[in-house]
C-alpha cells in the first residue's frame, strides 16, 4: 500500500511540474523507480481520476493525456 501511495505521490508532482502527460510518459518514468506493469499503472491512474486528483482525455492509437485538475488538494 505505502508503494502505491508514493506512486500517486510520484503522478502529481509530476503532473503539477509539467501540466500533463501521456498514460505511456508516466509509465516510464514511474519504471525507473519501481517494478509496475501498465495494467496496475491504469488502475491507479483510475483511482486518481475517481477521487478528482486528475483528469484523463482518450486520445487515437490507445494514449491518454493526464491532466492535474486545480479543483482537488494538491497532495494526497
């Protein structure tokens, strides 16, 4: 549990520094830290998404761009 808590941590700081990123961007740099498949990188991206923390936009050939949305706390 603390692992996923520092891998959301990981998205929002990433997200607040940079605006916003592909679901594919955030899987590689979450990779050089921690042993995560894309699957488990969606659920938590799922997860942010539910609690208001992000925003996801389908995009073609199966990308997202995440967003940080301004209307949730800015840590978790």
């Amino acid at each position: 549990m603390f692992v996923k808590r520092m891998i959301q941590q990981k998205i929002l700081d990433y997200l607040k520094k940079k605006g916003e990123a592909t679901d594919k961007e955030l899987l590689e740099m979450i990779e050089k830290e921690f042993s995560i498949s894309y699957g488990d990188l969606l659920k938590i991206l799922m997860y942010l998404e539910i609690e208001g923390y992000i925003e996801v936009k389908p995009m073609k050939d199966l990308l997202n761009v995440v967003q940080k949305t301004s209307s949730k706390r800015q840590a978790l």
